[in-house]
C-alpha cells in the first residue's frame, strides 16, 4: 500500500476506479489508504471496491475522509469484512450529513436494530422545512444489501427537485397550510421555485 499512497501523492487527481479487493492489508492497510486520501483528497477515486480485505476494527476512518470537502467518492463498498458494530455505523451515517458526492456505500453486515430510524433524518430531515430541504439528497443506497425505499426519491438526477419534493411530501402533500410557507425563509422558498 505504501506504493499506492506515494502514487495517490504524486498524480494529485482522482483515479476513476481503485480496485483492492481479495488483497488483506487489514486494519493497518485500511487506515494508511485512508491517511493517504485524507493528505490527498482530490486523489480519491470516485469507486474505491474493499471486498475481503480483512478489515475489522478501522472503519470508523472512512467518515472523516467522507467529511472532507475535496472528496470525490461516488461508490465505496466494504462488504465482505468484518461485521460492522452499530456506533461505527452511526459515525459513518453522521458523516454523510453534508456529504453531497456519495451515492452508493455497501457495509459488512451491521450489528444494529435502529439503524435505519437514524438514516431516516439524515435522508428526511422534517424538523423544519429548512432542514428537509438540507437533507442529504445524493445517498440511494446504504447498508449491508437491504432495500431501503426511502432512499429511492434521491435517485433523481437534480438534487434541486429531489429537495422541493421531499418538502412538499412532508409539509403540503396531506394537509396544506399556508402558514408553513411564512416559516419558510426566502431563499429556501426560491430556490424550491
């Protein structure tokens, strides 16, 4: 791996696709690919594959690259690992909040029975009309292989409209009341328009 990092160092753009399935750097491996992307971050390929790379315990790591602004991941898949605890789980779901890149992430199986009710407000915030319209609008599929119909709607390929119909859904849909659109700042409501 210390080839890769000296490579991801010198060519200072994003490979379309890293491919190191089936190759068991482990923990150790994991988090100096990590490292590497997070001292390069505009190296980071748009599809990083990890399958059965023996990783257990340094998945945490992938949410601070998922927070980096310069990141450029589209699609990673970890499946094939170690199970995946439920807190670890959650660092990964909390780092995807302004995370506008990321599509796809495939997990190792999660030990977790409340997972999906924290995916929830990431994908649908409805706490404010504001906060539904900042909701992640790009994720359409997180996990271990487990439909997750909510996550359908993002698939969408403007994220401006994904975002006026989460708050439409949510807010006007059922019960419409003019009063909501007072609470609406302005730029929210013109960028919906």
């Amino acid at each position: 791996l210390q080839s890769i990092s000296t490579a991801l160092a010198m060519k200072g753009r994003p490979f379309e696709k890293l491919d190191l399935s089936f190759i068991p750097f482990g923990d150790a491996g994991f988090s100096e690919l990590v490292e590497a992307f997070l001292d390069c971050p505009k190296a980071t390929p748009k599809y990083l594959l990890l399958r059965y790379c023996r990783i257990y315990n340094s998945y945490w790591k992938i949410s601070r690259l998922l927070q980096c602004p310069d990141c450029s991941l589209v699609r990673i898949d970890l499946r094939n690992n170690s199970r995946l605890q439920s807190d670890t789980a959650e660092k990964i779901l909390d780092s995807l909040q302004n995370n506008s890149t990321l599509k796809e992430i495939y997990l190792p199986e999660i030990r977790s029975n409340n997972l999906w009710e924290k995916l929830v407000p990431l994908i649908f915030n409805t706490t404010s009309i504001t906060a539904t319209y900042a909701s992640n609008h790009s994720l359409v599929y997180f996990g271990d292989g487990k439909s997750q119909p909510l996550l359908v709607v993002n698939k969408h390929p403007d994220k401006k409209v994904v975002a006026a119909f989460k708050v439409i859904d949510h807010y006007f849909a059922h019960n419409f009341n003019v009063r909501l659109f007072e609470k609406m700042g302005a730029p929210i409501l013109a960028e919906m328009i």
